[in-house]
C-alpha cells in the first residue's frame, strides 16, 4: 500500500516543479533568479491597487486586469482613477497606492525630494513609448503658428505674455514641452508662463482660452482637433522617436516588502501590453473599454485612430505614423533602461529643478529595478536588452547615449540659467 505522501514530500516536489517551469522559461542573471525560485514565488500581497490618470497609456494596467492576465500571477489588480499626478505622488507615497500608472519623471522627482516629498522609489516598468502630442490653439494657428518656428515667429512679433500648459514640473509632458520650445530657441523659462493643469482638464482650460498650448497625452490632443479648438504642432516622438513615457512606479518599500507580488505586477502588465499590440482587434477592443466612464471617460473615436498611427493635425493634414503609442512592441518597450531614467535628470538640470548635478548612474540603478524585470520577463518569456543604455538622437540633432550626462545636461544652448 503507497503511503500518502507529507507535507515535506509536497514541498519538494512543488519546489522541483518551479524550478522546471524557470528553467524552460529561460534562466536570467543566475543568482538572482534562484534567490526567488528557491523559495516560495506566490505573491506576498494578493489585492494590489495600482492608481491611472484618464489617459490613452493607461491601457496596459487596466487591460491586464479586464482581461484577467492578473489572476494567471496569483494577484488581482483594482485600478484606481486619480485626478491629478499630484494625486498620484501623494497617494503613492502615503501607501494608498501600491503602484501607479505614472510620469517617469515624476518618481525620479519624489526620489529626489523635487516636485513633492522625498522618498525612495521605484521605476519596475516602462508602460508605453511615444503618443503624446503638443496642442496649439486654433487661434495661433491661425496666425500661422503651426509648428515650432512658426510659433516662435509669432512670438517675435506679436509680442504678449504666452501660456503654456504641461501636467506635472517634473514630468515627461514638462520636459517634451520645454524641449519643442528650445529647439525652436523659445526658453520655456523666460519666454513663457509655464502653468500645471491635470490632463482631462487641458480642453476645457484651453476651450476658456487659459492656455496657449500645451503638451499631454491622448486623447486629450486629438479631443481638441475634435472640438475645433486646437491643432496639433508636434507629436512627441518627433522629438525622440520611442521615448519612454509612462512607467509603472511604486515605492522602494513596496518591493522590498514585496518582491512576488511586483515581479508579478510586471508579468500581468507584459501580457497585457503584448495582447493590445498584437493586432487592430485587440486594439480596438482596448479602445472601447478604457473609454468607458470608470476610465478614461470619451468618446472611442477620440482613441481609436491614434493608437493606429492614424493622425490628423487638425487643419486638413493627415497621415499614418508608424511610431504612434506603443505597448510592447516585442518587448522593446517594456524595459527601464537606466539611460532613459537619467536623461530626466539632465533635463531637471538644465530646467533648474536640480541645482547641482546629481549622481546620475547611481540614482537610475536606485530606482530602476532591472534585476527584478530581468525575472518577470524571463518567465513571460520576454527578450530583454543586453545593455542597460540605450543611443538616441533627439530632434534638436542631439544625441544623448547616457555616457557623460553632466556634459550633456550642461551642453545646451537656451536652459534655465
């Protein structure tokens, strides 16, 4: 007679069946790998409340918990509406969020006690690339600024107090934002008022004419083409063609409490975003889901066409994008390259928000969690990069590569000082 077998016996063999699963999905930076595998993986948190703004980039985290990828990693995601970034900082850092659809550069704020409160954080993700735009208004289009040199000659000329609108100081719409004007030799400092306004708010504020212009994720550019209150001047990845965008952030507690549940975080967010990507189905079902009121609350037609490529800039131009928002692109998006981190602290430094050149390398291996992304992707089955860097020109010819960031964050031409 077979005797049933105890509680050690089960132990083992579920510890044999883990590391048989790892093993065909790929091993990753050896040692790290089996720190985890050797011990239990379930998540250490089942429930995990990560916050969004109303925006197209959203999808992937809310995607991952409609569709249920959450559920195959042992967790279940409540994605949390917020009305501000501010929101979000404060929510993330008090704990009432456990992560967060958020600005890259607005957890690189927090870390560095800029923007908000400091606290260590951390990047697990990258969300999405390229898919902002920057939004003039009709009547300055009017006037012939269509573009950034058109809207620096308007400028010369007609010469007033021009407002421009971007959604957090520290964050990524700020940065494209200031990056456009300069390139065109507009100093966003001097030349400008600067004002912060919550994304679902831009139309409305620039419909009472509050505003200029100002740069914002979708759909809240192509909502103005809609309503024939604005036009679009530049999309983002004219200014850095894959930019990192949106990241999913949490604080450096939450992983070091627990790890299980964000490498798990990762793994639902991997599928999610490869299913959005992997056809115009997927995409279009995307879109009518995060238009819904609990998300982004618009109209389909708002999303649909630039999650395609499909642009219009709103007086009669239109064209296809093969660099419109990306969620996954086979894995290209996903990972926090320790590069695209601290090109926004060159831009803290060269906007002023850092008043002396932080240590740039040292700060983007604080906060971005490779070694923990390594794993997820691994068991998702992932390809990740072989360099933690990556090369990129910018549209002011520029190319930053993440060698000598001092020298890069002090070798532009109009900056704050």
């Amino acid at each position: 007679m077979t005797m049933p077998q105890g509680p050690v016996d089960t132990t083992r063999r579920e510890l044999i069946q883990r590391t048989a699963a790892l093993a065909a999905a790929g091993s990753v930076a050896g040692a790290s790998t089996g720190v985890w595998a050797a011990g239990s993986d379930a998540p250490e948190k089942k429930e995990v409340r990560i916050g969004f703004i109303p925006l197209t980039d959203c999808a992937s985290v809310v995607m991952a918990s409609v569709m249920k990828f959450d559920e195959k990693y042992g967790i279940k995601i409540i994605p949390s509406k917020e009305s501000s970034w501010a929101a979000v900082r404060d929510k993330l850092v008090n704990g009432e969020l456990d992560a967060a659809h958020v600005l890259y550069g607005l957890v690189y704020g927090v870390h560095l006690g800029i923007g908000g409160p400091k606290k260590d954080m951390a990047v697990l993700m990258t969300l999405n690339n390229n898919g902002q735009a920057i939004t003039l208004s009709k009547k300055l289009a009017d006037k012939g600024a269509v573009d950034a040199a058109g809207l620096a000659k308007l400028m010369a000329t007609e010469k007033r107090e021009y407002t421009f609108a971007q959604t957090f100081p520290t964050g990524t719409h700020a940065m494209w934002l200031y990056y456009w004007l300069a390139s065109a030799g507009i100093n966003p400092m001097k030349d400008a008022k600067v004002i912060t306004v919550p994304p679902p708010q831009m139309v409305a504020n620039m419909r009472v004419g509050n505003m200029d212009g100002y740069c914002v994720g979708e759909p809240w550019n192509h909502r103005a083409i809609i309503d024939g209150i604005g036009i679009t001047a530049a999309t983002t990845q004219d200014i850095w063609k894959d930019h990192p965008e949106k990241v999913l952030g949490t604080t450096n507690e939450f992983v070091e409490k627990n790890p299980n549940t964000a490498r798990a975080m990762i793994m639902a967010i991997l599928d999610a975003g490869r299913w959005i990507d992997s056809g115009l189905q997927n995409k279009m079902k995307m879109a009518e889901v995060i238009a819904e009121k609990s998300y982004v609350n618009t109209s389909v037609d708002a999303i649909n066409q630039r999650i395609l490529g499909r642009y219009q800039n709103g007086l009669g131009k239109t064209w296809d994008d093969p660099n419109h928002m990306k969620f996954f692109n086979d894995g290209a998006v996903n990972y926090p390259y320790l590069s695209d981190g601290m090109w926004f602290l060159t831009q803290h430094k060269r906007w002023g928000l850092l008043k002396t050149d932080p240590d740039y390398l040292g700060v983007a291996k604080a906060v971005n969690k490779t070694e923990l992304y390594k794993q997820a992707a691994a068991q998702v089955k992932v390809n990740v990069p072989k360099s933690d860097m990556r090369t990129s020109k910018l549209i002011d010819g520029v190319t930053w590569d993440g060698k000598d960031p001092a020298k890069y964050a002090a070798g532009f031409k109009v900056k704050a000082a």
